[in-house]
C-alpha cells in the first residue's frame, strides 16, 4: 500500500455523500489519485481547464456515450487530460451526451462544477459506448412546466415546482445523471440527479448542491418557486422519467 | 503455496520494480508534452452491475516506469485477488495479478500477466483454469475460451486481446472475461492491462513548449466501423441518495 492508495481513500471519504460507502470508493477511486492525477469529473468535482457549453441553449443530438472504463477529459481532442470520466456515476454506469465529435473524439457534457462545463473525451468503440436516447427532458422556469417529448412528440407535461429566488434552477442544457432509490425514502421514492449544481448554493445538506428531479409528499407545491433548485415533480412524472435513459438532455430555460 | 505465487508476482514485476526504489520522484518528471509516450497499465477492472475501478491504475511518460501495487480489490461479491500490480512509463506498461477467482465463471488463475514494450505486447499465465479447463500460458492474440455458466448463458475469454488506442498506441489485456448474470446483464472484466506506444513515436502529442496544441485527432486504426447506435438503454435503480437540493 502506498500513499496513493492512501489519498485515494481520503479522497473518496471527502467526498462523502451520505452513500454508502463502497459505492462512494467505486465511483470515485477509479485511476488512484496521488494528488498530481486529474480530478474526477463526478457531482462531487469542480473542473478546471475545460470549455464551457458553447451552445447551452442549443439542439442535442441524442447520442449518449458510456465510457467503458475512465477516460481522460481534455479541453481539445486528444489534449492534456485536466480530468478523467470515471466509468461510473453514483453508482450506476457514466453515461453522458455529446454536443459536438470529431473522428475518434466526442465532447460531452461532465457532471462536475461549474455548470455547462464540458471536455472532450476518446470516442473509438474501444473506449465508449454509443447509444441515442430518443427522449429530451424541457423544464421551463417561466411557466414552471416540465415537458418530456419521445421521438420528438410531447410524451408528457406536468406542472412543476422550481427554485425560489434566493436558490433559482440553473438554466441550460444539462442531462440525466443517476437513478437512485433511497433505502429510507423521506420525501421521494426516486431521486433523478442531473448534471447541473445550485449556482447560490456551494453545498446542500450535505451534498454538492446538485440539482435533481424528484417527487413531493404534498401536491401543493407543483406550479410554484419554492425549492432550493432542485425541481420537484408529480408522480406521474416521476415514473416517466424513470425510465428514460441516462445521458438524456435535460434543457432548462427561463 | 501463496508465497510461492507471491515470488512469483515479484519477479514477474521485478524488471519495473529493482529501478524503482529510488525512482519515485521520476514520475513527477512526465511533461504534459510527453504524454503520447505515456504508457498505461491496471491489474483489473470490471464493468456491468458490478462495476470495479480500474486498481491499481498507473498512467506515466517518465522515463523509469512508476509502479503501483495494492493487496486487495475494492469489497465486491464477483473477484476475489491477491496483489494486483500495474506499473508503466514512457513507451512500457505492465500489469499482472496474483491468486485471482471468478467464482461464478469457474476462473481462477494464480497468475495473469499482461506487458507492452514500445508499442508491442504480450501476455503470460500461470495455471489459469476456466471449469476445469487449464489454459496455455501463452496465447495467440484475441483467442477465445467459453464456458457454460449453470443456467445463465456462456462466459467467454478472450485472451491476449491487442487493441488500438484512438492516438494509436496499443493496450494489450491478458484476459477479458465476460461473464452472463441474472436478468439478462453482462459484466465485463479485464485483467493485467497494459498499454504503450513507441518511445517518443506515434502519438506524441506535439511541441513540449506548447502542451496546449490540440493533437491530429486518430481514429483508432482497429476500431471496427462505427454502426447506428443503438437506443439508450432504461436506467436501473441504484439504491443509494444524495443529499440534492430539495
């Protein structure tokens, strides 16, 4: 054991989530960092060096890449790596959408700080897994609507509540993050993290700030601003949006 | 029985690790620009429902390799290993892994070995037994060994698996198991990885001055055409929360 393994386990306790913790290590050990490895482009990271979304408002392609094991992130293709993509995601598998590729090469959208951050990562076979989601999440702050199209049909549109003031929903193209299912489910059944983190908020019970659909106890929140950011969904929509891919474009406007 | 294999491990690994003791602040000594000669090797990694870092993982462009080795894998009801040791530098990698067992494949192996030497590689195992089955230590690239797994399909190996990277180095896996599980899913383990370019060769990413300079993108020459893609598949709930902002 050397003091890499040892920083590695610290970096994964920092990160701490309230996860368990070997999902924690899985998601986030992945190259054994000695503190001169690129950071983790994870909920938990903040990236430095990377382009931001040059088009945050623009149409996504559909396509959605896995990688199969970590990837090196650059800022050009086949630049210095400044992050790695770990192959995993909150304990499920990475699968993010790409904004733009070039033969051999995909630039994705990252989980990480800040938002709309996104790094260009190996695009060959070998390296990901390309696949097309079909469905495109819309939430529109400004009349607090969440709609999904499959296929480019409206498949469904609930009213929705969003962040307040002091704490707004994030505006831009961000994607479907994670699925996870709380053991001990407090306020929601299902927790749908996205890309996208609280702009006011740098850490949120605990957590990154991270921004996320999910159910409410009671139905009189729906249509109005009143969460942290996060956008808080019926159950109907809840169960939609269950079951669309991971790596989904999730587009938030004012 | 396990010392035995534990020398074993050592002097498989030893060429990295005689140089090696005093070495340590070599690594430092990569520069961005020479990152194209970087080599790269992990011990395992696995894919699929149980998903398993790559451990340990070295990527290094310094001229004497920087060596990891770690006595466990992360906790996971799939893979059991001894030491599992990767070790790369510019041009080199290697990666091996001692005392391993797939228990639901019917794999075990006392020793698998993968190298890459300036841009070429090979594989080495000792007393690899898939059901039974002893494979041979030394492995025409790609060849396939399959397995039946009681009621869920056949698991398969490929052994000695040589791919191009997309800057054109090559990574050579000792053994990819793929493994069926319960309700149709695949995990994919990958053990003793190695990968390595030509020192200073193909895919040195331009000008040390300037590390900034984007590199001609390439395609990996291996790299089967790239089809339709497929649709994304239905995500699977992962039992777990995150505190987000409510």
């Amino acid at each position: 054991m050397t003091a890499a393994a040892a920083g590695t386990a610290a970096a994964a306790l920092a990160a701490g989530c309230g996860g368990q913790d070997g999902r924690t290590a899985a998601s986030d050990a992945a190259p054994g960092g000695n503190g001169k490895k690129p950071p983790q482009a994870t909920t938990y990271t903040t990236l430095q060096g990377l382009p931001a979304d040059s088009d945050p408002f623009g149409k996504s392609s559909g396509t959605v890449v896995r990688p199969k094991a970590a990837l090196p992130v650059s800022a050009q293709p086949g630049g210095t790596p400044v992050a790695t993509l770990p192959a995993e995601q909150l304990g499920g598998p990475t699968w993010v959408p790409v904004v733009e590729s070039r033969p051999g090469w995909h630039r994705v959208l990252l989980p990480s700080r800040p938002n709309r951050v996104t790094g260009w990562i190996p695009g060959t076979a070998d390296k990901v897994e390309t696949a097309r989601s079909s469905h495109q999440v819309k939430v529109d702050l400004s009349d607090r609507r969440l709609t999904l199209t499959d296929k480019g049909r409206k498949a469904g549109t609930w009213s929705v509540a969003i962040g307040e003031g002091k704490t707004p929903t994030p505006t831009g193209r961000t994607f479907l993050l994670a699925l996870l299912k709380p053991a001990k489910p407090t306020y929601s059944p299902l927790i749908l993290p996205v890309g996208a983190h609280s702009e006011t908020l740098d850490t949120y019970g605990g957590g990154p700030g991270t921004v996320a659909f999910h159910g409410w106890p009671s139905k009189d929140v729906f249509g109005k601003a009143v969460t942290h950011g996060c956008v808080r969904v019926p159950p109907d929509a809840l169960d939609r949006l269950s079951k669309v891919p991971l790596g989904t474009p999730v587009e938030i406007v004012d | 029985m396990r010392l035995k294999h534990l020398t074993r491990a050592a002097a498989v690994a030893g060429a990295v690790a005689m140089p090696l003791a005093a070495a340590v602040p070599a690594a430092v000594a990569a520069t961005p620009g020479a990152a194209g000669a970087a080599g790269s090797a992990y011990a395992l990694a696995a894919t699929g429902p149980v998903a398993v870092p790559a451990t340990p993982s070295v990527t290094s462009a310094a001229a004497r390799p920087e060596r990891k080795s770690v006595a466990e894998l992360p906790a996971n009801p799939l893979i059991r290993a001894g030491v599992l040791n990767a070790a790369a530098g510019a041009g080199h990698a290697r990666a091996s892994v001692v005392d391993l067992a797939v228990p639901r494949a019917k794999l075990t192996a006392s020793l698998v070995a993968a190298k890459c030497h300036n841009g070429k590689g090979s594989s080495h195992l000792v007393k690899v037994t898939l059901d039974g089955r002893v494979i041979k230590a030394s492995a025409t690239p790609g060849s396939t060994v399959t397995a039946r797994v009681d009621g869920l399909g056949t698991a398969s190996l490929v052994l000695n698996k040589q791919s191009r990277t997309s800057d054109g180095r090559l990574t050579v896996t000792a053994i990819e198991l793929t493994l069926p599980l319960p309700q149709g899913k695949t995990e994919t383990i990958s053990i003793a990885s190695a990968t390595c370019g030509p020192k200073g060769g193909a895919g040195d990413p331009g000008d040390p001055g300037d590390p900034g300079k984007p590199e001609d993108p390439r395609p990996s020459p291996s790299a089967p055409p790239s089809a339709p893609p497929s649709a994304a598949p239905a995500p699977t709930p992962v039992t777990g929360d995150l505190p987000v902002t409510g």
